[in-house]
C-alpha cells in the first residue's frame, strides 16, 4: 500500500510540474494523507514531502507555515510510514527520490549511488549471516554501511543511524542499525523487523533510500522494491 501511495504522489508531483499548476510540499503532503485514509491505513505525524534545500534535513516536515513550492529542476524525497488498522499490526516505513526534471544531476545521481551500495552491503550483510545461523548485532550493520558512505567521501554528511526497529510504533523498542547514535549491541534475532536507511545530506540537497527488512529463523527478507536511481518524473 506505501508503495502504491508513492507512485501516485511522483505521478502527482509529475503532472502539476509538466502543468505549471502551482503546488506545495505542504499540498501534496495533505494529499498523502486523503490516500492513507482512502486505502485505510494508520500513521502518526504523516508523511514528508522535501525539495531540494529541505532534503538536506532528515527530519524536515513541511507545515502551514513552514514549506517551499515545488517546482521545475528539483530534488524530492518523499518518506512515509504506516500500519494497517488491526490488533498488533506492524509499521512499515519507506523513502524515495525523484528529480522534477528530464535529466537528474551527476551530483545527486553519484550521492544516491552512494547510498544505494551501501544499502545492499547492509542487506547482505543480514542475509548471508542469518543463513549460516551466526550471530549479528545493530551495530554491525551500520558500520558496515557508514563505512561505505565515508571511502566515497561522505562520511561527514551521514548525521542518523543506519535504521530503527519496526514495531506497533513506527521507531519500535527493539534492536537499531546503531553504531552512531547508540553502539546497538542487541542481536537481530528471528522476528525483528527493522528499516535501512543511508542518507547524504549536502549543503543544497540530500538523498536517502529506506528499505524495511524482516529476519526469520534462517532468512532475511526485503519486504518491498528498492530503488536504484533517482526517478526522473518528466520523463
């Protein structure tokens, strides 16, 4: 279903750029909103909605007050998270980018390239240890994606954790992808779901993808599409 949305806001966005409508993050965040309603899913402060200089902040939220309208030739990030109204449902959490043009710059392209590589080190990281049956705490899994953002150069603009547990609340109690915030020593044992979520976050843009992975006794599923490049929306 958060996919869904997703789609329908980057072909939303789309359609008011190629149609000069003058829109907002604000407007199309309120709009996220009548979908969630319409497809019957639960969140809490909402989805976010960011262009360029906004995606630079990880915890950007546009308001009445506080928002940039979105326009020709910029970057977007829209992040979202929501659970299905029933007793003990689970939250899902996910992030894209998509450029408001034909033709995404070298320097977010290579950014996002950045995250993505590190995104997969992490995902095989968790999968090929709960294969073989080994042992495999939060900490460890966001070494190993930080240490790929910072030999491409970006270490200083990596500024969260690598993810956070999922649970009946979005950031649940169990184990984080945490050698940043927290050294997160708690094992990723069978039924822990949690996010991966690299970001770069430079002076005018910021980029991010978070993917949502859930470990069994002896596999690690992505339980979603991950992205691989920045979508062009003009396209």
């Amino acid at each position: 279903i958060l996919h869904r949305i997703k789609d329908r806001t980057f072909a939303e966005i789309a359609n008011r750029v190629k149609e000069s409508t003058l829109t907002s993050e604000y407007e199309i965040r309120n709009l996220m909103l009548s979908w969630f309603k319409e497809e019957g899913l639960i969140t809490d402060a909402g989805p976010i909605v960011a262009v360029q200089e906004n995606t630079a902040s990880p915890h950007y939220q546009p308001t009445t007050e506080r928002h940039r309208a979105i326009e020709p030739e910029q970057v977007v990030l829209i992040d979202l998270w929501g659970k299905l109204p029933l007793p003990g449902a689970v939250f899902a959490d996910i992030t894209w980018m998509g450029y408001t043009g034909r033709k995404v710059p070298d320097d977010v392209s290579h950014a996002f390239e950045t995250v993505c590589n590190a995104r997969d080190a992490a995902i095989s990281l968790v999968q090929s240890t709960v294969k073989e049956g080994r042992e495999l705490r939060g900490w460890e899994v966001d070494r190993t994606v930080r240490d790929i953002v910072e030999r491409a150069g970006y270490g200083s603009a990596f500024v969260h954790r690598t993810g956070h547990s999922l649970g009946v609340e979005v950031h649940g109690t169990g184990v984080n992808m945490d050698d940043y915030e927290t050294h997160d020593d708690r094992l990723l044992l069978p039924g822990t779901g949690f996010t991966i979520e690299p970001g770069i976050y430079l002076d005018s843009f910021g980029v991010r993808t978070e993917i949502n992975m859930y470990v069994s006794n002896r596999e690690g599923i992505v339980t979603g599409p991950t992205q691989t490049e920045v979508l062009a929306l003009l396209l």
